[in-house]
C-alpha cells in the first residue's frame, strides 16, 4: 500500500498550488482510466483516456504505461495498459477481462519541488472496477 505526502515548508499551512495541481491532474489522469477500465476494452484504449488527461491538463506525457496486470507476480504477463509503443510489443492490443487485477500508475514532475507518483491497484468487475484498497485521494501533508 503506497503513500505519498508533501512535507510542508516552514510556515506553510497547505500544499503549495503547484503540488496540488499536479495531484489533482494525476487522480484525474486516473479516474479516466478507471472510467473506462472493463471487460471487453483494449488496453491501450484505458492508457489513452488517461494519458489523454495528463497532457490536456498541461503536464507531460508519461514514459511508461498506465498499469499492468498483477497475480503471481509483480507484472504477471497479459493485457498491458500501455500506448501502442514497440517496447509492449503486443501486450497493448490485449482485451481486458473480468477478474484481471491492474495497477493504475502515473506519476509527474513538479519542478522545483520533487516527483508525485500515484499507483493504486484495481479489480475489472463485470460493468467496472473495484479499487483493492481505499484510494489515498487526498494528499497527506506532514509538518517539519
């Protein structure tokens, strides 16, 4: 179960606006992958709404995939969510199933400041998802 938190700067009573706008890019990046995260969906399809997101909301587009499928291991073959890129070879095209476990991961830059990077894992149920844990969809802030 992962965590992220910003430590605050002394004086600071909140997360700066830039820190919160790329965690509120980045869950949204996600819940659009999620929204569209099913049965029958191509997986590059889920990468592309997310991926689509990240960018519109201003932030750069992601090196590496949206998810991929957990079980016996930590990337356990399968389905990828992933752009149509040579290094995923086929793993995009796949059709996502019900009972497939996925993370959902992207992560940015916030320059300046250091790197904010969400994964939270999912369960494709038959019209959706089921998130395995509470997602964390607020930033925990710590005092120094």
């Amino acid at each position: 179960l992962q965590r992220v938190w910003y430590l605050l700067d002394e004086g600071e009573t909140a997360a700066p606006d830039d820190v919160s706008r790329a965690w509120d890019a980045l869950w949204a990046s996600i819940d659009a992958g999620a929204a569209l995260l099913r049965p029958g969906v191509v997986g590059c399809d889920v990468d592309a709404a997310a991926r689509k997101s990240l960018i519109a909301a201003g932030y750069p587009e992601p090196m590496y995939a949206l998810g991929h499928q957990l079980g016996r291991s930590a990337h356990d073959g399968g389905t990828v969510l992933a752009p149509k890129w040579d290094r995923y070879g086929a793993a995009p095209l796949g059709v996502v199933e019900e009972g497939n476990v996925f993370t959902l991961e992207y992560g940015t830059a916030v320059p300046g400041r250091g790197y904010i990077g969400l994964e939270e894992d999912v369960v494709v149920t038959a019209d959706g998802i089921e998130w395995l844990s509470t997602p964390q969809r607020e930033l925990w802030l710590v005092a120094s």
